[in-house]
C-alpha cells in the first residue's frame, strides 16, 4: 500500500554565536524522533519549511495526506490576545503565522492533523482558546509538567474519556504519558473538547467535538514513547491519513 505523505511543521532557531556550524544563520529543523516515528507508523514524512508567506501554506501542503504539527518553542500570548507577563514568555510569533496558515489550509481541505505538545496548544489558540503562559508559576497545586533534568523522562497519568476519538484509539481509561512543557490550555476553545487530563485537571488531549475530519492534539509526544499508547497515536492518524489519501 502506498504510503500517505505526511507533512510535518519545523522549528526554527535564531542565529547563535555560540554555535560551531551556520552560527550567524537561521536554522529550521526538525528533531530526529519525531520524523522516525512517522516513518515507523507507516507515513512518508515530508518537512514543511516556513517560507514566510501564508499564501504559500496551501500550496506546500498540496501534495499531503496529513499536517502534523510538531512540538517546540513557546506559542506567543499576542497570538490569543495577550501581554507575555513575563519577558522570557514571549513565544515565537513567526513560527504561530506559519503553523496557523499550515492548519488553516489542512482543515479546509478536510486533512487529518494530529498536534503534539505546542501543536496541540496551537489547535487550542486557533480555535480561539487561550494558555496558560506557565503553569508552574499560574496553577496553583499544578504537578511538575517539565523538568530540565529528566526532560524526556518525566512522566504522569493521564484520565481518558473513553467516549471519544482518542479513548478509541488507547482502549484504556488511563495512561502514563511522558511530559515535556511549562504552557498549558487554561480556556478550551469552543468546537473542541478536553479527552485526558492529568491528575491535576491540566488538559492532556484535545479533539474537535465534530470529527469532520480527524482532529487530534497531544500535550505529550508519542514519538518518544515505549508504551504501545504512542504508536497507537501515530497509526490511528496515519490511517486517517491513508483513508483520505484514497478518497482523493
Ligand atoms: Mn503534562
């Protein structure tokens, strides 16, 4: 069976004078893992660069079957309408116009998206949500959400609702999910609906209330996972992916 192609958001990272190679350059990237998983799951990943124009956005999601957009820097409080309260919480702007312009154009094509950790809290401010700008310092009794040292390591229960795309997907009411970020959804958008929240009610997954097409966002990164619930995640989105790539 031909693969779907699957087209995936990067990261960007300013120029660094502290850096060995292309140290006064800007760079876009994608970690490793993330690509692999794709791969692993049976998709044709297919890097999406930020080529600074939104009209271009359709245009490079032409030839794919699904959008994910991918985990990484802060999304920017301006982009749902607020000041950063704090300098080093000011997000990357640039990097919310590309990804919006890429999910914007991936829904009115009725494409699968799957969103993961900041691809999630993107899905949230598009659909007119906001976030919580940290949650360690805004959530009181929050549980640690990132922690620098174990970083990919860190881990917590989830509470599924079994009732819904992604409690299909899992088969289970619970979950241990790996944790990796300090922003978190505080108001849900309308049209999506909460499906796992961590014990201390941070919202872990979010879907859209109406399944038009396959919606999905992820607080953690199944890419990293060895539980079996990872790769759940990225097959029941490359089968979606595969099942519109036929109806094309
Ligand atoms: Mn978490």
């Amino acid at each position: 069976m031909a693969r779907p192609c699957i087209g995936m958001s990067v990261s960007s990272e300013p120029p660094d004078p502290a850096r060995a190679l292309f140290r006064n350059k800007t760079l876009q990237y994608l970690e490793q893992g993330m690509i692999l998983a794709v791969a692993r799951a049976g998709g044709l990943p297919l890097l999406l660069p930020d080529l600074k124009d939104e009209a271009l956005a359709p245009r490079v999601l032409g030839q794919c079957d699904g959008l994910l957009l991918s985990g990484g820097s802060d999304i920017a409080p301006v982009t749902y309408g607020e000041e950063p309260r704090r300098e080093d919480w000011a997000g990357d702007r640039p990097r919310d116009l590309y990804e919006l312009a890429l999910l914007h154009a991936a829904l009115a094509r009725a494409m699968p998206v799957l969103g993961v950790c900041r691809g999630m809290q993107l899905i949230n401010v598009a659909f007119g949500g906001t976030l919580w700008q940290d949650l360690a310092a805004e959530v009181q009794g929050a549980l640690p959400h990132r922690d620098q040292d174990l970083y990919d390591t860190l881990a917590h229960e989830i509470r599924i609702d079994r009732e819904s795309v992604l409690g299909r997907i899992l088969g289970a009411s619970s979950r241990t999910v790996n944790s990796v970020h300090h922003q978190g959804v505080r108001e849900l958008a309308p049209g999506l609906r909460a499906t796992a929240r961590a014990p201390d009610g941070i919202i872990e997954a979010v879907e859209a209330t109406e399944q038009k097409s396959f919606l999905l966002g992820v607080q953690w990164h199944p890419e990293w996972g060895e539980d079996g619930a990872s790769d759940a995640v990225l097959g029941a989105f490359v089968a979606a992916c595969v099942e519109r790539r036929e109806r094309r």
